[in-house]
C-alpha cells in the first residue's frame, strides 16, 4: 500500500517531468486540482473513520504540490513574462532561470508538501 502511496505522491512530479504542458493547461490543471481534492477527502475519511492505513498522509502531497506549482509558476512569468521550458536536455546557457525553476520546484514542490503533511496535518 505503502508503494501506491507513493506514486500518487510523486504524481504531479511526474507529470512535470514527462508532460508539462498539462500542468500550464488551465482546464487541465483544475482537473488536477479537483482529482488532488478528492485524494485530500479521501485522507480525511480515513482518519475520520479511524481506518488504519500506513502512510495515508500522502495522499494530500499532490495537492500541495500542486499549489507550490502554481505560486511558483505565477511568479515565474511575472518575473520572465513567460512560461518555464524544459531545459535539461538543451544544455543551453540562456535557459539557466529556466533550470534553476526546475530545480526549486524538485525541492521546494516536494520537500513542503511533505512537510506539510505528515508534521502539520
């Protein structure tokens, strides 16, 4: 259970790595959201419910993850007037803000919402 946990976790890590532009789709990304609240209910009727499941926790970390995006996102293209590309595989210098974006969303978008659920929630 514990392994599923975790691929719904890392979902939207996922997507940004293999298919972003479902995540910059603003119809797209509400279904994101609205999938990742219904992950979130689900959590909470577990522990309501007192259902014992190891981890269940994560369940909450693609919506969190999700709202990292966002502000990040937003930022990012008031700063840069533009979406942030995929730059690994370029290996070009101009897309280094681009590269570091990546590498913040990797941290932040994923070390917070983990704290966020399994400390503060």
């Amino acid at each position: 259970m514990t392994a599923i946990l975790t691929i719904i976790a890392i979902s939207v890590h996922a997507i940004f790595v293999f298919k972003r532009e479902i995540l910059l789709d603003k119809k797209k990304f509400i279904a994101l959201v609205a999938v990742s609240l219904v992950l979130v209910g689900l959590c909470y009727l577990a522990k309501g419910f007192e259902i014992k499941i190891r981890n269940v926790e994560m369940l909450t970390i693609p919506f969190f993850a999700l709202i990292v995006f966002l502000l990040m996102s937003t930022v990012y293209r008031m700063i840069f007037n533009k979406d942030a590309e995929d730059s690994f595989h370029s290996m070009d210098i101009r897309l280094m803000k681009d590269g570091i974006f990546n590498a913040l969303f990797w941290l932040v978008g994923l070390l917070l919402p983990v704290y966020i659920a399994f400390e503060i929630i």
